[in-house]
C-alpha cells in the first residue's frame, strides 16, 4: 500500500516527540516488517513495546506511550496517543483514500421505479428492485435487492449479498400440509452499514426488517425476517439470526445462533458457536450452548475438568 504527502504530525490528544524530524511516510507494513519508510503502529495491548520500538526499522511509530530514557530512541518520531491503533486507521483511511467513481455498471438490472442517489456506485450484474438507495452507497458485483429495501446512506454492500427475499415463514394444514406466510413486509437499512459478501437478510412478514446505523455485518450471515438489530453493533461471519429476533446497540455477535423472537440488550457479547435460546438483558457476556452467562461458564467449564481429571 503506498500513500503520499504523509508526514509526522499533531493530532488531538497527541504529543510528538522529535517534533524537528518530519520524516516522509511512503508505505504501511507491520512493525517487525517495517522499513524506514514506513508508518507503524503498537497496540495498547503488546508486550514488549520496548523491545519494538528498538527492533523495528521504521522511524514513525504510533504508540501509547512515552519511553524513560528518551535518548535511547533519539531516532524515532513517535506519536504518542491513548489508542494507536485507532488513530492508525483513522490516518491510513484518510491517506488512501480515492476519489470513489460512482457510476452503475451497464450490466447492472435495475427497476424503472427505483429511486437510487446520484452518488452511488452499483457493480456488475447487480438485481436492483423496486428500492430506495442513498447517498455514497456501494454495491459490489452481483448483488440482489429485492422490492421494498431502502438503503440508507454511506452504505457498502459487498459481493453476492441478498438483501429482501422471502423469510423462512409457514403454517400447516390440519393434515400437516405447509402454507406460505405471507412475506409483505421489507428491509430498511441505516447509514454507515456495512453487509459482508453472501450475506442474506430476509424481508419482514408483516414489519421491516430493521439494520441501524453504524452496524457492521460480516460474509456469510443469515439474518432472518422481522429481525430489528441496533446501531453499532457486530455481527460476525456466520451467524445466523432467526426470525423476530431483537438485537440492541453495540454488541458482539460472534458466529453464534440466536433463536427466534429472543432479546438481546445493548452492549452485550456472545461468544463464538454460542446457542442463544433465552433473552439476555443488557451489559453481559454469554457463551455456550446453550448460552449462559460468563461466570456460569467458566464454572461449569471448572467443574467438568476436575470431573475429567477425576
């Protein structure tokens, strides 16, 4: 990745030490990959910062602290910031960032009746229903939208998503015959969402299906009909939502299922291959199958390995 005209520079919150040599910045790489050129960044979390700062080539390095004995690295910049890695990104996004061509790819379907933004992009043979898209929204190639999905703003969509079809939804005849539901409901997504590659979200029955702001969806999730999710929150590849569903604002779904019509409060984690049966109220961790709350866990998990060793 190569980015130009960055140089060492004050931030908010920052401070700079060697402030008299701005050096060039002329690519990215990993600490211990780094040459002099490069822009690196120590996570609050490292061991060995020290260690780092020493062995690495580069000459600029983010980091969250400043070193005792200063002379020992008179010649490194270094940013000083409560959390490098985010102002890492923060720089590096700014950097690289490109002018976006919006244009719809000729091959792209789309319906008469749509209403789609004037600065939006939509990839190669993309399936554009009767829609509304929003402003600086991004569609990779072949992706679906069925009727009634409205899009909000600054949203990417990548590659194979399907977003609108048809939710899982039967009832039986007396004789056990299935009879479809009927799926007239649609899927409203808010601003800044992000939707993984091969990523499904069903259309409500008689409701939307509801994705707040900021809310990012990895590859390959499954999010069935009538489900409502918050703002800012994580859904990790795989996981599969059922229908009705109700996540709140800034959780962690990590490649978990979650029952139908379950509730899950704000700020609350659950563990990877978690099996989410009952609701869990808000600023809690869960894991487990089925899922339980983090300190039922770790001593279940105690007492099975005492009963193993026994």
């Amino acid at each position: 990745m190569n980015i130009d005209n960055v140089k060492a520079f004050y931030c908010e919150g920052t401070q700079i030490l060697n402030e008299e040599n701005f050096t060039p910045i002329l690519n990215v790489k990993s600490i211990l990959s780094a040459d002099s050129d490069s822009l690196v960044f120590i996570d609050i979390k490292t061991k060995n910062k020290l260690s780092l700062i020493a062995q690495t080539r580069a000459t600029v390095i983010i980091c969250d602290f400043i070193p005792d004995d200063k002379t020992r690295y008179a010649d490194k910049c270094l940013i000083v910031t409560p959390n490098p890695k985010l102002l890492f990104a923060k720089v590096i996004n700014e950097a690289t960032k490109s002018n976006i061509n919006y244009t719809i790819h000729p091959t792209a379907v789309i319906h008469p009746e749509a209403i789609i933004a004037k600065h939006c992009s939509i990839g190669p043979y993309c399936m554009i229903g009767k829609c509304e898209i929003g402003e600086h929204t991004i569609l990779k190639g072949n992706c679906t939208l069925y009727d009634g999905v409205r899009i909000g703003n600054h949203v990417m969509i990548d590659s194979g998503a399907v977003i609108g079809a048809a939710g899982f939804g039967f009832v039986r005849e007396e004789d056990g015959t299935p009879v479809p539901f009927p799926q007239l409901g649609g899927v409203v997504i808010g601003d800044f969402v992000e939707i993984g590659a091969n990523t499904c979200i069903d259309r409500g029955a008689l409701q939307d299906t509801i994705i707040g702001d900021h809310t990012k969806i990895d590859n390959l999730v499954h999010i069935s009909h009538n489900v409502i999710i918050g703002k800012k929150t994580y859904i990790i590849g795989q996981c599969l939502i059922a229908g009705s569903a109700k996540i709140g604002d800034n959780c962690w779904i990590a490649a978990s299922r979650v029952l139908n019509k379950v509730c899950i409060g704000d700020n609350v984690t659950v563990g990877f291959g978690a099996l989410v049966l009952n609701n869990i109220k808000s600023d809690q961790t869960y894991m487990g199958v089925p899922s339980m709350d983090i300190e039922t866990y770790s001593k279940l998990q105690y007492k099975l390995k005492k009963l193993i060793k026994s």
